[in-house]
C-alpha cells in the first residue's frame, strides 16, 4: 500500500513538470548502470529496514554544478525502495516566472524508485554516493514518517531559499530529526571552511559567463561569515560532515555512519576545494572588448565610436537598474546590498545628455574608485572579477566621453 502510493505520487509529479519530463527522456538515452529491480550495493547485505544518505556528484550544465542529494529508505515489508529528494519545481506552478522573479519560488519534495534516480546520475556520468545511517529503530521510523508525511501533497511544497532553505539544507534538517540534534548541536558554533560566496565561487568558476552573472548579481549577504551548519546548503559538505560525527551512547563513540561506499564513480572532474583566482580572465575580456573598439574607431566615422560609447553606458545602467529592482523590489536577500552598482549606476546615463554630460563622467568614476576601496576593507564584499572586467571599459568611455565636444 505504501509503496503504491509513493509510485503514484511520484509519477504525477514527474509529469508535472517540464524539468522532470527531459530528465526522463535523458533516461531513455542514457546506457543503464543498473537492472530492473531494487538497487545492490556491492559487499553490503540489506538488513530488513535501512536509510542511507545518497549524494550526486557536480554535473556539467550549470544547475547542476552544485551536485545533489536525496534519503534513500530500504524497507520491504513496506514496499519502501525509494530516494526522498526535495530539489522539484513545476513550471505549471501558479505565477511561476513572476515568483521566480520575485524570489518566491516553490520547490516541492518527491519519492520516487531507488533505481530510477542512480540510472539518471549514473548515465550523466555523475558520481553516487551512498551513506548508510546508523540509525535505532526509533530513530528509523521517525526519519522514515517524517518523509512520507512531506511528501504528501498537502505538505510537498516549501519556499525556496538558495542558501538558507534548499534542497539540501532540507535533508540536513532530516538528518538532525533522526539524530535527535546531533548535526545541529555539533556545527552550529563551528566556522565554515568557505563562506557562501567562496562555495559558489568554487563550484561556478569554470562557467565562464554563469560564473560572472552570479559575482554581477550577488551582493554583500554571501561574503558574511557562517557556520559548518550554514555550509551544508552544498551537498558534498553534508556528506562530509555526517561521516565526520559520532554520537557518545554507554561511554562510546558510535558513529553516525556505518557504510560508506561510491555506488558510481563519476566520469566528470572534481571541483577544487577552494575558488581559484580567476580574475585576469575577465581582465583580458575588458582589455579585448576596449581595443577591438578603439581599433574599429581608427577605421569608422567617428560617430561609430560615440556610439560605441553611449551603447555601453545604457548596458551599464540598464544592469544597474536591475541590481536596484533586485534589492529594492524583490525578496532575494542574497542581492543586498550590493556593491557593484557602484559599477553599474543607474546615474551614468546623465553621460548621454550632453549638459550632463560631465557630470555622468564624474559618477562613473567615482564608482570605480569607491569600489575599489571597499575591497581593503576586510569581510566586504568581493567583486574582484567584475571590476577587472569594467575596469578598462569604463575608463576608457570615461576620457573619450569627457572630451567629446
């Protein structure tokens, strides 16, 4: 009976959502790792009733960079051979690219069979790994009731938060439930290794453009200082640091995993453990965008280059007015304050009028120069990558803006 429910539930969601529908068809594509049936793992016998922590490694599409996680139960006599995940969105969702605007996005938890999701990441090439919790009876049943309760659809849905309630903040918060606040009690007050902007930064660098869209739109909020608890919104660190605790039970150290194995071994390289510098690459691309347009000026009339100018200044500004949408209108926390509107200022169209001209010249660089020296100020916000980008630019449409007559 469980299980026909949890299998019904399932697929109505699937076929909710258009994300969910390209992910089955790249099921159909993919070379199975696994055989119909309840999923084996290698040298670990099944013992009648088991949950285990399963994590997906980092893909290649840019969503998927920050890897994945789910609770997978393992119990016959209920017909249970299922992951619990809570990383769904259905497109179909009332007002859905107004919420997503406004950061009011719904995400919603899901069960679905073992062997589906592992032949998914499997054929990805994204790596598995499978935890197993050393969990009392008590403890299983409350892990266990919890997850079929969220799942019902009265309760799926939640308000997606990137960094403080996702999906695996989501698991994180299941764990500790079981282990009676053990997770909680043993990072609350421990630091991060990484802050949320560093994280991101690590796990993003290697998309070129995502990666500058993120360090554009993020503000000061991601450069604070958090906890070990705080960091387990990256699945990988959730696993690392659940494999890292034990609990004391009759003056013994019981850990909290008894099995930890790779169920696949990804193809896709690993992320680095720390972001690395990456900001010459950006400052290559504003010293190439700069002379290619001081170049095409040597050849073309020059209201070519005017135009050049004054088209730049209305991308700036019409990046900096989104930054003010952001902070001001919506509820994404994460987007305030933010430096870089210093950057890309709304103001600097005063550039394009020529009795103000001057005046937009001043405001962009004093934009440059005040974001320079909020980056000696220790715990600001780091925007480094985006600076070296509009550097060059900026200076230039600066002097050429100046002295046009």
């Amino acid at each position: 009976m469980t299980t026909a429910w949890i299998s019904d539930y399932s697929g109505r969601c699937r076929h909710s959502s258009i994300g969910l529908f390209l992910c089955v068809l790249m099921l159909a594509w993919s070379q199975a790792a696994f055989t119909d049936g309840p999923v084996e793992i290698p040298g670990v016998q099944a013992d009648g009733a088991e949950a285990w922590l399963v994590t997906f490694g980092p893909g290649q599409i840019y969503w998927e960079r920050f890897g994945h996680n789910a609770i997978w139960l393992r119990e016959p006599a209920a017909g249970l051979d299922h992951t619990f995940n809570f990383g769904y969105f259905d497109f179909e969702q009332e007002d859905f690219f107004l919420r997503f605007m406004r950061g009011r996005m719904l995400y919603f938890s899901v069960a679905q069979p073992a062997i589906r999701e592992f032949e998914f990441y499997s054929g990805d090439g994204r790596s598995i790994r499978a935890q197993k919790l050393n969990l009392s009876q008590v403890q299983y049943l409350r892990l266990r009731d919890y997850l079929l309760n969220d799942i019902r659809p009265e309760n799926r849905d939640y308000r997606y938060d990137y960094y403080l309630n996702n999906c695996s903040t989501r698991i994180r918060d299941a764990l500790d439930l079981a282990f009676d606040g053990t997770l909680s009690s043993s990072t609350e007050a421990v630091p991060a290794s990484l802050n949320f902007r560093d994280q991101t930064r690590r796990l993003t660098q290697m998309q070129f453009w995502y990666y500058l869209g993120l360090e554009v739109g993020l503000g000061l909020p991601v450069d604070r200082e958090v906890t070990r608890w705080d960091e387990m919104f990256i699945p990988m660190v959730v696993a690392d640091e659940i494999s890292a605790l034990s609990i004391e039970a009759s003056e013994t150290a019981v850990p909290l995993i008894s099995v930890d194995t790779m169920i696949f071994a990804g193809t896709l390289p690993e992320p680095g453990t720390e972001p690395s510098s990456v900001w010459h690459r950006y400052l290559l691309l504003g010293l190439l965008v700069t002379g290619l347009a001081w170049l095409s000026g040597r050849f073309m009339p020059p209201v070519w280059l005017a135009g050049l100018c004054q088209a730049w200044v209305l991308i700036s500004a019409t990046i900096g007015m989104v930054l003010a949408v952001l902070w001001l209108m919506t509820d994404h926390e994460v987007t305030r304050p933010n430096a870089n509107l210093l950057l890309f200022n709304p103001l600097f169209l005063l550039a394009l009028i020529p009795v103000s001209r001057r005046a937009g010249v001043v405001v962009l660089m004093a934009g440059l120069v005040v974001a320079y020296g909020l980056l000696l100020f220790p715990g600001y916000q780091y925007n480094l990558d985006v600076l070296a980008l509009v550097t060059p630019v900026n200076l230039a449409v600066a002097t050429y803006l100046y002295r046009l007559r």
